[in-house]
C-alpha cells in the first residue's frame, strides 16, 4: 500500500470548518518550534493548524484618518489642527487626515494624540473653512474626544514588514534614530525585528496575507489593504525563503474605535520625533510542509543585516550580519568588536498579542481566511534621484 503523505495540503474551508466546530489547533510560533524540535515536523505539522506571529514594534509611519460630523452652519475644512497637531483637511467636507509622526521639541505628535484620545481625553480643536452657498461657516473652535468622532480609522502604512535591522553608530556622539539613541562609536546596537516568531520571518514574503487578511492591530481587528510603505518583495533571500534585509510590508487600516491603549503606546525618540509602539498578531495557516518548514525556522537560522545609521545618506554603510540568536545573547560581533545589543520593540507585548489571537481563534472570534490576491509584487521601495 502506498505510504500516506504526511503533510496533507489543508484548504481554507476546511481550516474553518474545524474553527467552527471548535476543533481548530492553534500554537504560539515558539510552541510550534519546540515542538517540532521534540516531535519532528511531521507531527507537529499534524497536531497544528494555525501557528501564531506576532510584532510590537515601533512605527512612525502611521496616519489618522478622522470623519467628522456636520456643524450648524456647516463648514467645509480646508484647514485643522487637534491638540496643535496639523491635518489634511480637504478630503472631504467633514474629512481630517493627521500624521502620527512629528512632534520634535515640546510640541505633540500625532502618537501622542492618539495616546490621549484613547485615553479618553477631549482635545482642543481648531479649523478654518472656505466658503460656500452650502457651506457657509468660515471657522470651528470646539473640542473632540472619541465619542465625538462619528467614525476615525488608524491607517498603519507600514504596519507588517519582513525583518529588520540592526542599527548602531561609528561616529562620536549620541546618534538620534527612529529605534532609539545609538551611542558611538558602535557602543551599543538597536535591532527592530523579533526575528523567530515575528510576522514576517514565521511567513517569509507575507505569502498568507494580501487585501482583505484579517490582523490583530492594537486588540482589534484590522485589514490589510495591500502592499505597504518600503515594499521589497524581491529582497535577498536565504535558501529557506527567509529575507536577509527588510523585504515585503503590509499596510494595514484598523476602526479607532476598536483600539485598546493597552497595545498601543505613544512614544517619543530624541531628535528624531513622535512614534507608536503597537502590538500586532497574525495567523498563519499551515496549508502545506513548506509553510510548516519556514514557520519552524529558530533563532540560529534567521539573520539581520547591521548598519551605520550615523550616515545620512539613503544607503547605509553595512557591516555584515548577525543571527537572532547571537542578538538574544545581548552581544553581537561587529568587525571583530563586542557590542551590546537590546531589542527597540516589546518581546512582552508581542507575546501578550499572540496569546490573544489565539484565544480569539479557538473561540471563533477571529475570522480565519486565506487572501484572494497576494501583496503586490511591484517594489514600492523606488529612490527619487535628484
């Protein structure tokens, strides 16, 4: 008889029908890896159906998009400012559009503002009109709070991203960045990715994501809507598929509404600006071996190009690569140099969303779906020469 295969392709209604009945195998990345380095892959592959990814990584590549509702006269927004943070308006009549990023010196950023808004905080603002028969009011002065936003939504324009860096300085000094002060020379070292487990090194190539996949953003649910911000699907790969440099990225849009301030923190780097720290889940199904195989890859296995961020020039001198398991250590080697290294994202609220997303699984909170069309496989990442 023949032998039968012991990594069966699972299609997408089954997944759910085992969802439904309340049968579906979900793992956290790490528990899938241990695992199979105790059972092997085909019995771990066997006994899991959906491993578990997740980031809480720092971003200021974010915007809020704000809906407000009709005033009495009405006023059409050409100008607006909340809590002194600067929006698009324009949009629309009653649109508003305010950057997450910003904030350098005493004033607030946008991270901020979200903080308070979810916080539950009113906030002052301000707008200006233009004129019209139908839209006569010429200016607005009130203030606004969640409640009084009809409908908002955080768009994250770089929300999911293949790996990271490892960012540190040569030159003299304190050298502000967007992962935190590196001290020079090369006296400390910054890495931006989880490595194993995160997102995009348990799904080489956002393969299982495209327009329409459901995330856990910030304790709610979010959407991809397509390829984000840097998208390099066509990045240098290991032979696993694993990127060696930052590669494919995800932007993702989330209901304001929906969002939890336990996920998502404002934060502040000197000299570089406004920024948030927000915890994001995915689900990865395991239809077949090779996402089973790219999903089991460790630490020693995954790498992360280092860089010199004192120089401010699009590319970045590099100085070679290290493992995540040489960065776990807390030291890497740096041109024959021993440098300490911490993480500039939360292991703690990483894991923290995994957990989530996996009860929300198993009860059937969350929607399970394959994506109808992958990420684009255009590079969005294109130099303006001038």
């Amino acid at each position: 008889m023949p032998k039968s295969d012991p990594f069966p392709p699972r299609q997408e209604a089954e997944l759910r029908l085992k969802q439904q009945r309340g049968q579906l195998q979900v793992r956290a990345a790490a528990e899938f890896r241990s695992l199979v380095l105790q059972a092997g892959l085909a019995e771990a592959y066997a006994s899991t159906d959906v491993v578990v990814a997740a980031d809480a990584g720092f971003s200021d590549q974010a915007s809020l998009l704000l809906s407000l509702g009709p005033t009495d006269p009405p006023i059409r927004l050409r100008d607006g400012q909340l809590a002194g943070v600067a929006g698009l308006a324009g949009c629309g009549s009653g649109e508003l559009v305010l950057p997450i990023g910003g904030g350098l010196g005493d004033a607030m950023g946008g991270a901020q503002l979200l903080g308070a808004l979810l916080q539950g905080r009113a906030l002052p603002f301000n707008a200006s009109g233009e004129a019209t028969a139908l839209h006569p009011r010429r200016e607005l002065h009130t203030e606004l709070g969640l409640e009084q936003i009809g409908a908002g939504r955080l768009l994250l324009h770089r929300a999911i991203s293949e790996n990271g860096v490892v960012a540190l300085s040569q030159a003299e000094g304190p050298c502000p960045s967007p992962y935190g002060t590196l001290l020079g020379p090369a006296a400390n070292a910054l890495y931006s990715c989880g490595g194993a487990g995160s997102i995009g090194l348990t799904m080489p190539g956002l393969s299982l994501l495209g327009p329409g996949s459901p995330v856990l953003v910030g304790g709610a649910i979010g959407w991809v809507i397509g390829a984000g911000s840097g998208h390099q699907p066509g990045c240098r790969r290991q032979a696993s598929g694993h990127a060696r440099t930052p590669g494919a990225a995800a932007a993702v849009s989330v209901d304001l509404h929906g969002l939890r301030p336990e996920w998502v923190r404002p934060c502040f780097f000197e000299g570089h600006g406004s920024a948030l720290l927000i915890a994001i889940a995915a689900p990865v199904p395991l239809i077949n071996a090779e996402v089973a195989r790219q999903a089991a890859a460790g630490p020693q296995e995954l790498e992360a190009p280092v860089l010199d961020l004192s120089v401010p020039r699009r590319i970045k001198p590099s100085l070679g690569s290290v493992t995540y398991a040489e960065l776990l250590s807390g030291t890497i080697q740096v041109a024959g140099r021993s440098v300490a290294c911490a993480p500039s994202h939360s292991p703690r609220l990483a894991a923290a969303a995994c957990e989530a997303l996996i009860a929300a699984l198993i009860d059937g909170s969350f929607p399970l779906r394959l994506p109808v069309v992958p990420l684009s496989s255009r590079p969005s990442l294109l130099p303006i020469e001038a």
